[in-house]
C-alpha cells in the first residue's frame, strides 16, 4: 500500500507486539515506572499526612506560625507548592529520559521521518 507524501502509515498488531516485546520498550517502561510510582508513593504519604494531621492534630496545626498563618495553613499550601514541584519534575524527566524513546519507536512504527 502507499501513502501520501507526509502521511504515517498505520502499524500491524504484530508490528505493536514486537515493540511492547522489545529491550528498548522495556527500559521505557522501566525508567517511567522508576520516577512514577515512587514520587506517587511519596505524594500519597505527604497529602495522607496533612489530611491525618488535620483531623487528629488539631493542636499542632492551629499553632501560629506568623501573625493569624497556622501550621494547617503553610502544610496546606505546601500541597500545592508540592504539587507544582513534581509536575516540574516529571516534565523535565519525561523530555530527558522518556519523550526520545518514545519518539524513536513512534517513528519507526509509523514509518515516519
């Protein structure tokens, strides 16, 4: 079959099958899982914390911390100063480690330039 100039030509499920098989995709999948499922771990155990620490600590987190700031208040925006960090930090992983490969074997399934 041809395709027209520019056009990506679609993949068999055997062509899929090998990639998903290949020492290549493997190392992709092991470094994504390598950065996900720890910082996602880590993210579960901080917001868990705060969510506990809120509801069984109220002395500890009504302590004042500066003027009418609390120590609920600064945990509370630390989830989202956290939130933003390890966005930043999956971004800069993803495009060092995982968006090459990714685009490597993308193109050599798709027959792409």
């Amino acid at each position: 079959m041809t395709y027209p100039p520019g056009a990506l030509r679609q993949p068999t499920a055997e062509e899929f099958q090998a990639v998903h098989e290949s020492a290549e995709f493997r190392h992709l999948r092991s470094t994504f899982r390598a950065f996900a499922f720890p910082m996602t771990a880590a993210f579960l155990v901080w917001y868990l914390s705060y969510v506990l620490l809120s509801t069984y600590a109220e002395g500890l987190m009504s302590r004042q911390v500066l003027g009418n700031l609390n120590i609920g208040l600064v945990f509370g925006l630390a989830q989202f100063a956290t939130t933003f960090l390890l966005t930043w930090l999956y971004v800069r992983h993803a495009n060092k480690s995982l968006d090459p490969v990714a685009t490597r074997l993308r193109t050599e399934l798709e027959g792409g330039v």
